[in-house]
C-alpha cells in the first residue's frame, strides 16, 4: 500500500539549514517550504477557486470546526467531500477542530474522553473526541488531516502542560486508531502535533511520544498564540531536531513574512495562517517595503501600484487609489483585490525562499528582505 | 466630424416590432436590445472587469452623483478617467446624477439654476446644475452621459409634472449647450430624457422638445418609479413612437426579465437596472424556472445548479448547497456567485431576444419565457 502523504527531500540549505523539498499528496504534490491559504467555511474568504489558481496556490487549509458547525460535515459528505463540495481539486489540509474548540467556543470542559463545549454560534452543547474529530476529516476527505490535541493558552505553567502533553499523547494514539479503522489511511495522511510550549523537557517529551507512532508528516503546535518571536525561534530551534528528517514539517498558525523565513531556517516545509486574508478585509498589504494601509489618505491620489516590486494581477492592473476608494466604500471588490495581492506576495515569498534555498543563500535573502520590508527597525511591527 | 454615438439599425422584428440594432461608441459596439450591469461606486458589486467580460457585459453604467460624492471627479481625472481608474475598456454610460439627488438626498430645494441637497453621506450643502452635472460626466469620460433632469415620484399631478417637464427641457438645453462648449461631443455622446409620467400629452411635450435638440439617442426616464406594469407598458406604447428610429432609445431603471422583454417589444434598445446584483447579495436568483430564493432551507442538500438551463460557469461549477452554505455563513463568494449568475441570466436573456427578433418570432419567446418563468401565474412576482 502507497501512503497518501510522502516527502521527498531535494536539498538542504548549506548557509541556513533550510529544507528544499516536495510533499506528495492524493491531489498532487506540493513544493516546499510553501504557505497555505487558509478557507476556513470552503471558501478563501473573497477568493475563487480560480483565483487561488492564479496566484499558484498549492493547497489550501480548511477548518474542521467551522464546517462541521455549518454546513455540517453530512452536507459535505452527500456533495462528495470537501474538494467536490467547493470545487477544488488540489490538495487540502484541514486541522482537527481542536484549536477553534479552545479558542472560540465557550463553557468547554476536557476530559480524558474528549472535550464537552458549547457552539460559539448557536450556544447548543457539543461534544468532540479524537474519534469524533477523525471521522469529521474523513468524511471531509481532506488530504492531510490532524491529530485531536490541545493547545494550550500562553504562558501556562509546567505542570498543566505537562498533563496536557500527556492528554494530546494518548489522544494521538486514539486518532491514528480510528484513523486506520477507517481504512483511509491510504488516501488521507493524518498528521501528529507536538505541543509542550515553551518547555524543552515537554517539547522533547511530546516529539518522543509522536515519533513513536509513525505518523506520515508531524506539525509543531502551540506557537503563535502570543509569546515573543524570539521564543517561537528558540522553540523551533530545539523542536524540528526531533522531527523526523524524511517526513514534513508543518508549523500552525504561522504567517507574517519574517516568521515563514525564520521558520524555514529552521527546518520548517509547511505554513498556515488567516494574517495575509484577515488584514486584506482590513486595508492592510503587504509589500516589498513593508506593511501598506492603503486604506489611509494618503494613498487617495496614489497611482501607482500597492507594492512596485510585485508582478500579481492586482499590481499589475490596479491603483492604490482604485483600491482604496473601494475599501473605502466597502465594496467587496476592494477586498477581493487586497486578499488577492496579500496571498500571492507571501506564496511567491516562498518562491522566493525556495530559490534561495536551492542558492544556498537564504541568510543574504533574509538580511535583504529583513532590511527591505522594514523588520531590522527598532519597533517593527509584526507583518 | 464623426459622432461619438450612432445606432446602426439591422432589422425590425416582423412579430413583434422589436428592434435589433448596433450602438457604436468610442468603446466599441453593443448588440441591442441589451442590459447593462450597473457598477455604482466604479465597480459592479462584487465583480471583477474579467468576470463581466467572462459574461459577455457590453458596457456598465456608472452613477455620476455617487462618483461625485466618492472619489470625487477630480480623483478619476487624476487617473484618466473612469475607464483607466477602473480599469474597465469597454463603453460605459453614466447617468446625471438627478436620479440620486431626488432619491437619495435630504432637504433639496429646485430651483430654475439647479438643486440645493445635502450629501446623503456627510450632511455637506451641495448643489447640481445642468452645467455641473455635465462637467461632471466630462471629467468621467463616459461613452454615453444623461441629461441631468428631474425625476418626479410617482404619482405626481399633471400640473406638476407639467412645470417639471417644461424644466427639464430648459436644462436639456442647457445641458447641451454646456457639453458643445467643452469641445466633447466626439468623444462622448449626450442623451436626453424624455420625462411627462403616465401623462400622454406631456410626454409629447418632452419628446417634442428633446427631439428637436437633435441628441444621438433619447431615454424614457420616470419609469419603474412604482408604477404597476401595465402602467409602464403603456406609457411606452405611446412614447417610444414619439422617439426618432435612428437613435438608441434606452429605458432607464428597468431590470426583471419580463420588462426587458416587454420594453423590447415597444422598440426600446438599451436597459439599467440594479434588480440581478441587488437581489443576488440578498441570496436571491433569476432562472429559467423562476425567481429562486437559494438561501431557503430548502436548498441545504441540493446539489443541482442554480438553473438547470443556464450554461454560465457559476451552473457549470456550483451547487446550490454550496451556495446557499457561503450566504448563510455571509461569506462574500456567496455572493459573487449569485451576482454573476444573475448577470449572467440577463445577458444572456438578452441574446435570445436578439436572436428571437432576428428570428421574426419575439411574442412566441416572450410567451414561452413568460411560461416557464411563472410571470403567467397569479400573483407573479415582479422578477
């Protein structure tokens, strides 16, 4: 039997470390390190399928969470899946609603069985396990899938983490069991996620657990939920070593411009987040030289392009003062083009770092697009 | 010098009177009878210029108060335009902006220089002229401008409407004048409004007045004000053989199928109307079956297209499960999709109307298309 996710390594960095590499998916194969566009409800919010085409995105991320609340994974299992569902036919990913359960709904109670919670919509009572979480994504049919875990607040202390560690461990193992129950393991690949915070002990701990079960890619979770950039590097600095060599390695949640560089340094394949989607709807883009509110007044007699140095459709076609005169009468249209150019910058970003990466030269490409984008200046925002 | 608008006659329906015709313009040609979407602020809500290429949109029409009011005309003669600003290069109409004063604003006041109203946005004293209204839509670059006229409700009493139409040939004039002085007219062509409301006699006046301005085409405004059907049918019936056979004869604000058909039959070649993008953000659909509300219930499981018929690629690609999911969870694709389908319905409508007049056979189609779409029932819904 074929396993439905492989990886195949090309190249290692030799001045960063960085992992050129593809991923092999039922949908076709992926290059890596890459960005997923995030569709949380299937749909990119304002995009198309075509759209995401054009820009040459390779896979996109659903929300198990979101879907099984509406339309209700029944609906999507009478449509034939996810893919057929939103008329997509490239490869998905979807996560395993765990996070959303922690971070969105309320009144939720963990048990070793699983976590009782109420609809952050409707306020009805749910209840989802590892079973229950796994036979949501098969009947997604996404190909990647991930592990029920928990992902903790930050900072928690040790001894909660620890525990929760221990929880996600035993919940990883019932996962992969209903997984290969199913007998989907040959068309979905189900992904393990290491948590453990900022602690290397647990981090270690979690990585031993997982690695032990023999998942066909593993993601490190946890991070991004508020902690310094820095400990997000030093973390990744001790976790992606006890990742497996021969198999991806996704990091969630993560997407402004210099923590996908940053990540890839540091043996990262793979990168999800709503940032480049949610600031669009917001006005804000990014660009060559850095974070641009075109919604700002500034730009109202701007015609020149959002950011000189892209070549997307939008720059190419479109004016910062088109643009914001949209945004500024909320016309749909206006976001569709600020998504529009957010995603394609980041995914030709990783263009971009792949190059460099089969250059040998990521660490120049950093320092110049660290220096250009504006990261290297005292208070540099985020994204 | 050549004019900036003729209208080429191709054959007259034998069955039903209708006309088949060409527009010419600065932009390119335009089958008639034909609908043209209405992109208010400089964009068909939720469109992309590819989407309304990829569903064979002629020409747009563009809302001078509004554009006015937001960039503000100097903006778009900043760009060059609003066929450059938003990048669209085929023909566009734009209206006066009297239509808006009357209907959107607070507190005007008419006097014989113009009208005294308050921004419906910000409260600012503002005033529009036959001159301004004119400068306006110079700056704009339109194809097509509209006379700025007045628009009176419906009902208004015949002395009152008397006063208006006598006012509002005054302003045609003035109107006319004011756009021979700007040197425009080869590049862009001005249209009067024959304005008189149920009114035979005054409409007489008004097209008496217009027509020996000699413009290169007339609109019937005052329509689709909230008069019943039968009212406007037979306002046409006696209007339209008030207006000259050789120019464009455009029927303005009126969008639900079967008023493009019975307008056609009354020898109208150009329509407007925001009805298909209005209801679409509302989750409602035309099809060749009838009006279809898909964000009912009803249509949770339903894995049909939203119009068996249709061959547009929203019905090529989508279900109406998918569909009713995005606009029950407001998510903006949702309404991309409707928005283009019911374009899409209308353009499309107005092919085989074409084709149907060409055909000798315009009152048999509209007698099946009455048929199937329900508009034969009692009680039918206007769209």
């Amino acid at each position: 039997m074929t396993a439905a996710i492989t990886y195949e390594h090309i190249k290692t960095c030799k001045q960063s470390g960085a992992r050129l590499g593809r991923v092999h998916t039922p949908h076709g194969t992926i290059e890596t390190p890459m960005f997923m566009p995030v569709g949380t409800l299937a749909t990119v919010k304002t995009m198309s399928p075509e759209d995401l085409k054009a820009m040459d995105a390779q896979i996109i991320l659903s929300n198990t969470y979101h879907l099984w609340l509406r339309p209700g994974e029944e609906i999507i299992k009478e449509a034939g899946g996810l893919h057929q569902f939103m008329n997509w036919d490239k490869p998905i990913l979807t996560d395993s609603g765990g996070f959303q359960v922690f971070s969105l709904s309320d009144l939720r109670k963990i048990t070793e069985e699983g976590v009782h919670f109420r609809n952050h919509l409707s306020g009805e009572k749910l209840f989802l396990s590892p079973e229950k979480a796994m036979q949501i994504q098969h009947v997604l049919g996404s190909d990647i899938m991930m592990a029920f875990d928990e992902c903790p607040p930050y900072p928690a202390d040790h001894s909660y983490m620890k525990a929760s560690v221990e929880r996600t461990s035993r919940w990883a193992e019932r996962c992969l069991a209903e997984h290969k129950r199913s007998g989907k393991d040959s068309v979905q690949g189900l992904f393990g996620i290491i948590q453990g915070g900022e602690y290397e002990d647990l981090r270690k701990q979690s990585a031993n657990d997982l690695t032990a079960l023999d998942f066909p890619g593993y993601a490190v979770g946890g991070l991004s939920v508020g902690e310094p950039k820095d400990v997000m590097n030093h973390v990744l600095e001790f976790t992606t070593p006890l990742m497996p060599e021969d198999k991806p390695r996704y990091l969630m949640g993560v997407g402004s411009p210099d923590s996908l560089i940053d990540g890839a340094i540091r043996g990262i394949d793979m990168f999800d987040c709503v940032l480049p989607t949610r600031i669009a709807r917001n006005g804000t883009c990014m660009t060559s030289a850095g974070r641009l509110v075109v919604r700002n007044a500034k730009y109202a007699r701007d015609f020149s392009p959002l950011d000189e140095k892209c070549d997307c459709h939008v720059c190419r076609t479109y004016s910062r003062a088109y643009i914001r005169h949209l945004i500024k009468c909320e016309e749909t249209f206006g976001f569709r083009l600020t998504t529009y150019h957010n995603l394609y910058f980041l995914l030709n970003l990783m263009k971009q770092v792949r190059q460099a990466i089969m250059d040998d030269c990521l660490l120049d490409f950093r320092e110049q697009f660290f220096e250009e984008y504006g990261f290297n200046k005292e208070n540099a925002r985020n994204f």
